[in-house]
C-alpha cells in the first residue's frame, strides 16, 4: 500500500467520521432554534474559510475563479442554485437531528447514491445496466414499506436525499476548487442568514443576545465542523480510486443510524427494518455495479 493510497484512506475516513457524528453535535445546541443554528452556519462557514483563503494564500485563486463562475448566466445560476439546495439540506438535517429522526437522516444518506443514479438517467441521458434498475426498484420498495407502515412518505429521508443529489447535479456543471464552492455558497446565503438574525435580535432578542460561553463556542464552531470534513473529503478524492470512495461514503449514515437507535433511543422497528433491508440491499447491487464496471 503506498503513502498516496494510505493518506486517501485517512483523509476518507477522518471526513466521513466527522459528518457520521456530526448529529451529536447538533444535539449539543438542541436548545438553539434550527433556523438559528442553520444561520450561524452559513455565518462562521465563511469565516472559517475566508481566513483559510488567507492562510493558504488562496485569496487571488478565489477571485479569479469566482469571476469565471459569474461570467456566464448558466454558471451563476448553477452555483445561485447550489448555494440554495444546500442550504436546504443542511437545514432540514439540523431540523430532524432536533426533532428525534437521525434514524430518518441516516435513511436518506443511504438512499442519496441510489437518486444520483436516478438523476443521471433524467438529467444527463445516461443508461441503466439491468443491476443499477434492480437497484433503484430496491431503493422504492424500502419507501414503500414505510409508507405502507406509516400512511405517509419518509419526507426527511426524502427530501435529503433529493437535494444531496441536486447539489451534486448542479456541481457537475461549475469548475471551482472546493474552498472557492464553500465559500461562494456560504457568502451567497449570508446575507439572508444576517437579515434573520437581526430580524430576530429587534424581535425580542436572537440567541447571541441571551446565550453562555459554550454555546456562543459551539455556533462558532459551525465554521468549522462544516468546511474540515468538505476539506478532507476533497484531499481524499485525489488519492482514492472511486471504488473505495463508493465504499467509504456508507461510513457516515452508518454512523449516524447507530448514533441514533443507541444514544439517543430512536425506534427502530420492524417496518423501519425491513425498510433498510430494502435499501441496503439496493445498495449492495449498486456497489456490486460499480465493481464489476
């Protein structure tokens, strides 16, 4: 195993580590509105990763690729859109985290890779093996053991799942580093994350007004919870053939599914089971695809 090889496989994993317990430290600040938290994100993200612009001497990169990405209108829609879907997935992950369903969260990273396979074939034209059909059909069927169970879609699960895979649709289409994609989706969104804030500061007081030392530390923190894994994931990539990759990225709803059902006691029942079987079974085709491909 060479250094490049064993570097990937660190950086891999250390990025889906993080993101797998990331849920634990959004309970951390249970007593934070989501909306609260999702602002203070966007606000300690960009700057976070304005002074690793600095510190890396990335700043003229930034610039230069910036004025590229907002030179064309399909480029600066691309990059306006992705600011937005992320800003939604982030949200409606904190928002569940608060609300007791990471058993939920955990499902729709599952399902996530299984969507980009969908959205492949509408978007971009690309064709189906018979494996990678099976596999989407698994997928469905998992939704509609809950359904049956539930009388309702999995909507967190859902909807995670379908912006994971619009963001990465719309990444597809813009060429940026990864510091200059965070930090144009994080200065996109800011202002809005600003407006909220002092919104809620004239309206009786927003959190920074009232809150302690350490829940002032763990909001700043956002910053860097949100861009470190992003970083590491990207350093990985380089070094990682896609096979492993593929691999690795089932580490972290892996995590957050035992997060969930062992720390903090979520049901885990027999529908839900079934349901997961369903999906980890389309999974393990889906690998098996990209295997034998």
């Amino acid at each position: 195993m060479d250094n490049n090889y064993r570097l990937g496989i660190f950086y891999g994993l250390g990025a889906y580590l993080l993101w797998g317990v990331l849920p634990i430290y959004w309970k951390l600040l249970q007593h934070v509105e989501a909306m609260e938290i999702l602002a203070s994100r966007f606000l300690w993200s960009a700057v976070f990763v304005f002074l690793l612009l600095l510190a890396t001497g990335k700043l003229d990169i930034f610039m230069q690729e910036t004025k590229t990405i907002f030179s064309t209108k399909k480029t600066a829609c691309c990059m306006v859109l992705a600011a937005i879907t992320i800003s939604f997935n982030w949200g409606i992950f904190i928002w569940a985290v608060e609300a007791g369903r990471i058993v939920e969260t955990s499902m729709g990273y599952y399902i996530g890779p299984l969507m980009n396979v969908l959205f492949g074939v509408v978007f971009l034209h690309e064709r189906l093996s018979k494996l990678q059909f099976a596999a989407v059909g698994c997928a469905a069927a998992g939704i509609a053991v809950i359904v049956v169970h539930n009388g309702g879609l999995p909507l967190v699960a859902i909807t995670l799942s379908l912006t994971s895979a619009s963001y990465g649709l719309l990444k597809k289409l813009i060429v940026a580093q990864p510091m200059t994609s965070i930090m144009l989706e994080t200065l996109l969104i800011l202002p809005l994350a600003a407006g909220y804030l002092y919104y809620l500061s004239t309206m009786g007081g927003n959190v920074y007004q009232s809150c302690d030392t350490s829940t002032l530390l763990l909001l700043a923190g956002a910053g860097i919870v949100t861009a470190t894994p992003m970083l590491l994931f990207t350093a990985c990539a380089r070094k990682l053939p896609l096979n492993i990759l593929g691999f690795l990225q089932y580490v972290a709803p892996s995590i957050s599914l035992m997060i969930g059902v062992l720390i903090y006691g979520e049901p885990f029942t027999g529908a839900t089971a079934a349901a997961f079987g369903c999906i980890w079974a389309g999974l393990a085709m889906f690998i098996w695809s990209q295997i034998r491909r």
